[in-house]
C-alpha cells in the first residue's frame, strides 16, 4: 500500500506546525526533565507538539491510530497508524544545537509507507516512502548509490545505559571498523534524512524505537536506498543506506535478521 498525495500533504503540514511550535517554545524559555537516562530529556515542547499533531490528526484521520513518543497510544479501526516524534534530537533542541526535527511516519499493517521529517532551523522538509519518491522541499533528492561502506561516512548512535555490556559495544565497534568515518550527532531522524539525500553515507543504531526508525526508514526507501533489521550483541539494529553498505554493517555486527 502507498500513501496517497492528501496523507503527504497532511503529513508535511503537521511537522511543519510542530516544529515551528518547538522552535517558538524553546525562544521562550524550557526547562528539561530525564526520562531513561541523563542524555535522554523531555520537555514541554515535546508534550505540546505532540498534543497539537494528535488533536490534528483526530480531526482529519479520525480512524486512524496514533502513536507517539511522549505517550499517545491511540488504536484505529483503518489498519493504518500515525508514528509521531515531536522532537527529535531532544537533547541537542534544549541545549541550542541545531540538529533536531520534528517527525513523523504513516504505517499501513506492519508496512510504512510515508515519512516527513521537518528541520525548523534551516526551514528544510523530507517526504517520501517506498511509493512517493523522496523529496528535499519539494525537489527529487538523487537516487541513492550503490557503494560499499569502505567509502562512506556513517552516523550512529551508542546509548549510555549499553556501555557496560561489552557485546553491544564489541558489535558497534566492529560495524565503525569499517567506515570511512564516523558521526554521532543525536538525532535518528535527522541523520536518516541526510542519509536519503546523500549527505551522509549510511546509519545504524541499536535498540532503536518506532518514531526514531519509521520516518527515516520511508525516506531512505523513497530514495532507492535499503533498509534492515538485525539482531546482535543482544539487541536489535536498524541499518539504512546503500544496498552494499547495509549487507556489509549487517555482516560486522552479526547477521540474526529480524
């Protein structure tokens, strides 16, 4: 199943209006708190724009589910879900970096089939699945090469509550072995859409949840690029980018497919 234009054009405007309504919030003044761990943060920006896409979302996709980072779990009676994260890139939104988002995916099943990642601070917007060919504010990104990790630079993530067990750790480090170098800049999405538009090479990242992995999966897709599950050290690993890329990460950290 492939999104229809209406549900692209709902899904651009709804990142579009929760980004902008972070971004006036944070000018404002936020104070944070910890959810899991002291890099992983939650503010009232992230409650309020989630709030505002699920009032959004009600209106106009009554049917449909909805489920988002900071809570929402609303089940539809469509077959289709709405996965929203606000905020994405928590950390860097509150301390003044610039690479975060707010992003969202549409799911029919246990397909995805649209994702919209929307970058307040440079006015930037992704849309594309595996149907809807990937888009940079409204312009077809290049379709992605073929290459092998070797060449590429590739972005991740380790979280802190994993640094003590040594075989996450050992499989991480076998997959950075292999790259050309390496990036960890704090936002899922963030890095999956530069990966769709070529300006990162490839991305993996452990134990990695629904609203950080579905909107950068459909844009990878929609830009010709491959995405996989695997399991090693333990946990599961979602990798994106060129075909040849993605077979050899999966291989350095242990291929169990998912």
């Amino acid at each position: 199943m492939t999104a229809g234009l209406d549900d692209a054009a709902l899904a651009a405007d709804l990142v579009r209006e929760a980004g902008a309504l972070a971004l006036k919030m944070r000018q404002d003044g936020l104070t944070a708190d910890h959810k899991t761990s002291v890099s992983d943060l939650v503010t009232a920006a992230d409650h309020a724009a989630e709030e505002l896409v699920l009032t959004r979302l009600r209106a106009a996709r009554p049917a449909d589910g909805v489920l988002g980072e900071e809570g929402t779990d609303q089940v539809g009676s469509s077959g289709r879900t709405w996965v929203v994260d606000p905020v994405d890139g928590t950390y860097n939104f509150f301390h003044g970096l610039t690479w975060w988002c707010s992003a969202l995916a549409l799911t029919a099943g246990d397909q995805v089939v649209l994702g919209a990642v929307y970058h307040p601070h440079d006015d930037v917007l992704w849309l594309g699945g595996p149907g809807l060919p990937t888009t940079r504010n409204g312009v077809p990104v290049a379709v992605i090469d073929d290459q092998p990790v070797a060449g590429l630079s590739a972005a991740s993530y380790l979280h802190p509550p994993y640094f003590s067990r040594p075989e996450v750790v050992g499989a991480w480090s076998r997959a950075v072995r292999g790259t050309a170098a390496m990036r960890m800049l704090g936002s899922g999405s963030m890095d999956l859409a530069a990966v769709a538009d070529g300006r990162l090479g490839v991305w993996f990242q452990h134990s990695v949840p629904a609203w950080d992995w579905l909107p950068g999966q459909a844009l990878v897709e929609g830009a010709g690029g491959c995405t996989r599950r695997t399991t090693a050290g333990g946990v599961v690993w979602s990798v994106a980018g060129p075909p040849t890329a993605v077979d050899e990460v999966v291989a350095a950290l242990g291929d169990a497919p998912v």
